[in-house]
C-alpha cells in the first residue's frame, strides 16, 4: 500500500499524488456530455461502423430488388413469349 504522509519516505512525487487522490473521475472532462459518449462507445465499439456497413449493405438489397422486380414485372407483361435478357 502506498503511504500519502507528507513526511514518509516513501511519499510519491507531487504529481503522482495529485493523480492518486482524484476526487471526480471525470474531472478532466468539460462535460458531463463527453462522459456520456465515451461510455457509450466503451459499451458498443464501432458503432458508426456497423451502422454504415449495416446501411451499405441495405442500400445495395433494395436496389437489387427494385432490378429484381421491374424484370419480373416485364417477364409478366410479355406473357409465355420468351422474354430477351
């Protein structure tokens, strides 16, 4: 254990003691906003990555299926007559 007395020997550095006896952990940040997002994160890591791939990935279905569907809709217009691809 580390002894804080002032007249110990083995009293830390003035520096190191200022850090040891942190009353506020979120002390160094300017808001209770910026706490908030890094607990977040630490909570969910890559989220705007996964929310991006996530969005690429259903950008790249729909277009597909509006492809899919607008040759079917030609394939049902022109009937049993073989439909030219």
């Amino acid at each position: 254990m580390l002894d804080l007395n002032p007249n110990s020997r083995l009293t830390p550095p003035p520096d190191l003691r200022r850090v040891l006896v942190v009353s506020d952990p979120a002390e160094g940040f300017s808001s209770n906003k910026q706490m908030t997002n890094l607990k977040a994160e630490a909570q969910e890591p890559f989220r705007f990555f996964k929310l991006y791939a996530f969005g690429s990935l259903a950008a790249g279905a729909s277009l597909g299926l509006i492809i899919i569907l607008t040759r079917l809709a030609a394939a049902i217009k022109v009937g049993r007559r073989r439909l030219t691809l």
